[in-house]
C-alpha cells in the first residue's frame, strides 16, 4: 500500500496546502503580539523611576495573632 515516506510526503504537502492559506493570517497576529509586548515593556520600563520603592498594597499581619497558621497559641 503506502510506505511511511510516501504517507510523510503526503503529510507534508497538505500541511503546505493548508497553511499557505492561514499564514498571512498567523503573521498578522504575531506582528500585533510583538508591537503589544514591546509597548508594554516600554511603558513598564518608563513607569519606574530608579531609586523609588515600589508599594504593594496590602493588609499587615501580627505575628501573635490567632489564626495566623503559624501553630502557637
């Protein structure tokens, strides 16, 4: 019937057939998903100012506190 390098060739040329037709598509989308992450590395990068610490907001918790999971009361 069919040998594995006739059926890889097949394989092959189908994959061609078929993705001639998605490519112009895929290279649109992958442009658009490289100016994104460049501009959001820039805007990361222009957002912080050297020297300055970052503040994470959030809510303290005492050590002696019950419910604290560290084991001791």
């Amino acid at each position: 019937m069919f040998g594995l390098s006739e059926l890889a060739i097949i394989l092959i040329v189908i994959a061609v057939v078929v993705g001639v037709k998605k490519l112009p598509e895929l290279t649109r989308s992958a442009g658009k998903s490289a100016r994104i992450l460049k501009a959001e590395a820039r805007a990361m990068k222009e957002s912080e100012t050297p020297g300055e610490p970052r503040v994470i907001q959030g809510e303290a918790v005492r050590e002696d506190a019950p419910g604290n999971g560290t084991g001791e009361r």
